[in-house]
C-alpha cells in the first residue's frame, strides 16, 4: 500500500511544538514499521516543506528532513501535466479551497492510484482521500 505524505506530517513529526506531533511520530513509526507500507511524497511537497521547516525550525532541522525523511519516502515528480491539473484545481477552489501544492498532491495521487495520506491538512479528507 502506497501512502502519500503531505507537509502538515513531515513537519509535526519534527515539531515537538506541533499540536500533531505524538499522533504524527506514531503514524510515522507505524507506517514505517510495516513492510507492506510504501511512503511517497512529491517534489513540491520537499521544496514546500522545506522552507516551512527552515522557517520554523531552521537550517540544521532542514538538514534532518533531507537526511532522515525524505530517503525513506519515494519522491514523486510533479509535470507539466500534473502542473496543470494542480493550477486548474486550486483556481476552481476559489481563495480558502487548497493550495497549489495540495492540488498538486491530489493529482499525483489519483494517477498513481494512492487513497491514503498522512497528512493533517483538512483538504486532504475534503478531496476523498484516508488519512
């Protein structure tokens, strides 16, 4: 089973501040220690994550998302088509739907066939998918 793994979570699980961070650790842990799991993210889902960690946190927790997070997710690549889909979806929206990136995510997610996400982002279970 593939489960897609959004912002909200990369960043509660390095947060000790974050009002999701014990539930986001314990899904991370769980996920990682089942064999059946496979994580994936997407690159815009990284470049996004990263500047709200080095804002928030700072450069050396960046260094740890890059080095400890991201090597056990597979990262998916957002194109030209996905791109699209993503800036269509998100105008639909309208000005409080979600953002770019989680549009991107919607896309990549319906294409590689993945229902469930870790994530803490009300739009994710607003758009049909498990989190």
């Amino acid at each position: 089973m593939n489960v897609f793994v959004d912002t909200s979570a990369f960043y509660a699980v390095l947060s000790v501040t974050d009002r999701n961070y014990e539930k986001a650790v314990s899904d991370w842990n769980r996920f990682i220690d089942d064999e059946s799991v496979t994580l994936c993210t997407s690159n815009y889902v990284v470049v996004e994550s990263c500047a709200l960690i080095r804002s928030r946190l700072g450069v050396s927790a960046v260094r740890n998302f890059l080095e400890s997070l991201i090597p056990l997710t597979i990262v998916l690549w957002v194109d030209e088509k996905i791109h699209s889909a993503a800036t269509e979806a998100m105008i639909a929206h309208g000005k409080s739907g979600p953002s770019i990136v989680d549009c991107s995510s919607f896309a990549i997610m319906r294409d590689n066939g993945i229902v469930t996400a870790l994530s803490y982002d009300k739009h994710f279970s607003a758009n049909g998918f498990d989190d």
